[in-house]
C-alpha cells in the first residue's frame, strides 16, 4: 500500500507541472470555453520577503486590500507567518536598509527566503512570490532547486522586484515590478490573479500598489 500511495503522489505532482512552460504561464490566448476558477477570496499567496521592506510592505496591503490572503515571510524570522492584513504590519517592523532586520548578510537571507518557499510549498498556497531576488553564482544551484520543487507541486511563482533572475524561464511564471506612476501598470492583485487562474499574462508585468 505504502508503494502503491508513494507512486500515486509522484504521478500527481508530475501531472502538474506543465511541459516547457511555467507553472501559471502556459496560456497564450484565453480559453474559447469559459471556466471555473479561484475566487478571490480563496486564492492564498505566500510572500516571500526582502530587504525593501517599504515596496513589500506596499505590495501585500494592495493585496489585501483586493481580499486575497498573503501569508508573510520575513527575513527576519522572528517576523513571519503573519496572514492577511496583518501581513502588512508584520512586514513594517523588518529592516529596510541594505541588511536583514537581524544583521544576517545576504546568504543567510537567501537561506531564510528558500525555507519560505519550501514552507509554502508544504502548505500548497496557490502562488509563491519572492521578493527582489538577486541569483549569483554563488546562490544560483540552491534557488533553482527550490523554485524547482515549487515547479514540480505545481505551484505557481512571481518574482517581485527581482535584481537577477533564475537563467531557467521554467521556473517563474512572470516578473512583477512596481510602478505607481505608470498610467498602464495592471493592479497588483489583478496580475497575481491572472497567474493563479494561468489566464494570458506578459512574462513582465508593470505592476501599481495604488
């Protein structure tokens, strides 16, 4: 029975990530039959945050606002897990200047924000968003195995903001970058919608908080 469970749940997580595609951007046109999809209020958002607190801070109210649930991870680990509207406070009380909250330099950043994912990935939000992500050498294998494991449940990933992102396309399913004052940014809680219903998107997104 234990094989037979085991061989099941690998099926199903393969059946899940799509082929040459990122999970969340295989649409290229919407579909010519209308379908049922995640209402607002029950899509789930795992934020995975940065050093920018402000723009984090910014992102997840307009979110919030929209009524979508966001689950909050800090660098700051002792800042983190919050939901819905309290994600934007939790998200104030973080550091903003070039270091972590704590003082932890940027590999350990990158090892509490790859923990975050993983998390989110254990608990099946319906998106996982990374908050200016900056792929290097040193860092590049360990991002790509998590965002890996992200692909292969199924879930869809956003960066936010990202300084350097993955070489693999496969990965992400769009970059968001904030702009308020650019007339024809999509609201933020309209394109990570679009990306959780895998409805037709550009693979970069001018995104405004207001």
């Amino acid at each position: 029975m234990v094989v037979i469970s085991c061989t099941a749940l690998v099926l199903s997580l393969a059946a899940c990530t799509p082929v040459n595609r990122a999970v969340g951007d295989t649409q290229d046109n919407p579909p010519a039959v209308a379908h049922d999809s995640i209402h607002t209020s029950d899509a789930e958002v795992g934020f995975v945050g940065s050093t920018d607190t402000a723009a984090d801070k910014l992102a997840i109210d307009a979110m919030a606002d929209d009524g979508i649930s966001v689950y909050y991870a800090s660098l700051d680990s002792d800042a983190s897990d919050a939901a819905g509207t309290a994600a934007s406070d939790t998200a104030a009380d973080a550091g903003a200047d070039g270091t972590d909250a704590d003082g932890t330099d940027a590999a350990d950043s990158d090892i509490t924000a790859q923990h975050a994912v993983a998390d989110y990935v254990a608990r099946a939000v319906d998106i996982i968003i990374v908050s200016g992500i900056a792929i290097t050498d040193a860092n590049r294998d360990t991002w790509e195995q998590t965002l890996g494991n992200a692909r292969e449940a199924g879930i869809a990933v956003a960066l936010l903001n990202p300084v350097a992102v993955p070489d693999n396309d496969l990965l992400y399913a769009a970059t968001l970058t904030i702009n308020d004052r650019d007339a024809n940014a999509e609201r933020i809680g309209d394109a990570v919608l679009a990306v959780i219903r895998d409805e037709p998107h550009e693979r970069s997104i001018a995104v405004t908080t207001m």
